[in-house]
C-alpha cells in the first residue's frame, strides 16, 4: 500500500445492511406521505361536498375521491362524475356536461349561498389547505419513520 | 393603490386586448351587453408563506365571451398568453404593482349563457400584494 493512499474496506453483509435499512426509510417516506396527503384530501373532500351548490342533488352525489400510489408517486383525484357520473333526473343532463359550468359560473342561488355554498367549491376546498399542507405532510413522514 | 383587478384591466388594455374599462372590460360584474367581453373576477385568496406579510396568493377568473365560438376561444387564449409568464418571473403592471402570475389551467369552454353566447376562460393565481 503507498503512504499516501487510503483504503477503504467495506464488508458486504454491512452495505446490504444499509441498503435493506435505505428501502425501509423508502416505504416509510411512502407511507407517511399518503396518511399525509390522505388526510388533507380527505378535508378537501368534505369540505367540497358541504359548499357545492345543490339543485336536485345529482352533481353532489357524484363527487368522489381516489387515491393512487404508483411507485414513489402519491396522487389523489377530487372531483365529479367521470366514471361515477350520473343523469339528473329533473333535467335528463349527465352531471359531467354541467359541471364545469356550475363550477366556474359565479352567479349561486340566493338559497344555495345561504347554505354557504359557492361557485369554485372545489378549488377554494383545495387552496384552503395550501398554506398548512406542506408541514403536515412533513410530520405525517416523519411520524412513520418513528420521528 | 388601485385593486388589483383595476390594474389587470389596465395590463389587458396596454396589451392591446380590450379597450376600455366599462365598454369591453369588467371586473366584478357580468354585463349582458355588449355581447363580446372580458370579465374578471377574484375569487379565493391565500397567505403567501414565502412573500411576508404583506402579499399573498389571490386567484383571479378571466373570462373572454362572444356570440362566435372561436372570436371567444381566441380571446381566451391570447389573454391566456399574456399571463403565461416563466415561474417565479416577476411582471411590473403599468401602474407599478409587481406580481408573480402562474395560469392554473389552460382556457377551457365554461358555458353558452341563455343568448347563445360562448363564454372560454381560464384561472391565474397572482402573488402580489394587498391592495
């Protein structure tokens, strides 16, 4: 060995150690992140299904929620219709070709602003957990990485 | 200061995409005349953790309508251009407000209202200061 070289030896049963321990924190980070983001969705959810401005009810009903993992990515869809679509039987409209139109338009009935629902429900649901969601997600991880 | 919706209309004007506040341009209120206008609304707001204390994240609606389908999408699309900004790139508006402006979406079709008129638009959330 020359004098001014290092060597390093590694054993390998201690790097697969490190390695098994890495993929543990891996799925722990997972895990952590979808209580997390469940947790806010599931907010969002109910505070979207509380201010959706309602006529005969059928564009409520079909608001849902679903969650995905796909490797390490973690998403949830809010949202109406779609597959859980339905016909409004007072005016025989499926709620997906009204929706949008409910949601962007700002003009709410007096009776459904009373009820304190409003235009953009969905998004105004979302944007109110914006400021805190970030370090909620960060406790959540660090909750299941026993932190 | 002016509200920021004032001075979105005049950033709209000096583009060249409307002419006058009142005639093809509103903020707050949906005219039913004329039939070929853009309307702005703010509709949520929340507290910027990055700005201080005095700014935070408003949400604006823009809409552009017309009794020609494509007149309403294109207006829609070149008001879209004009608020597609690169992220974290600060706009001066004419009257000396700074914003960081970020489109949610890209124009999409929101209704046909009862006199067959198309209404396209789009939403931008705007980092700026109070008004």
């Amino acid at each position: 060995m020359r004098k001014d070289s290092i060597t390093i030896q590694m054993d390998k049963a201690s790097v697969n150690l490190v390695i098994k321990n890495m993929n543990s924190v891996r799925s722990g980070v997972v895990l952590g992140g979808l209580a997390g983001v469940d947790a806010i969705a599931d907010r969002v959810y109910d505070k979207a299904g509380n201010t959706c401005p309602t006529s005969s009810g059928t564009l409520k009903s079909t608001l849902y929620k679903e969650s995905e993992v796909s490797g390490d990515v973690i998403s949830v869809n809010i949202g109406h219709g779609g597959k859980y679509d339905k016909v409004n039987p007072a005016t025989g409209e499926s709620a997906d070709s009204y929706a949008v139109e409910v949601h962007e338009s700002f003009k709410i009935s007096p009776e459904n602003r009373a009820k304190g629902a409003t235009w953009k429900w969905l998004e105004k649901a979302f944007n109110s957990e914006l400021t805190t969601a970030e370090k909620e997600l960060a406790n959540s991880i660090r909750a299941a990485l026993g932190g | 200061m002016a509200s920021l919706l004032e001075d979105l209309v005049q950033y709209i004007i000096t583009a060249g995409l409307a002419t006058q506040s009142g005639q093809d341009i509103w903020y707050d209120f949906d005219p039913d005349e004329p039939a070929a206008v853009v309307v702005l609304n703010e509709y949520d707001s929340r507290l910027s953790s990055s700005t201080g204390n005095d700014a935070g994240v408003r949400y604006v609606q823009i809409t552009a309508r017309n009794l020609q389908p494509t007149q309403a999408k294109n207006k829609a699309w070149l008001l879209y251009r004009l608020f597609l900004r690169p992220e974290d790139n600060i706009t001066t508006l004419p009257n000396g407000r700074w914003c960081v402006m970020s489109p949610r979406q890209m124009p999409i079709k929101i209704r046909v209202d009862e006199k067959k008129r198309i209404v396209y638009g789009f939403n931008v959330a705007i980092t700026t200061n109070f008004d």
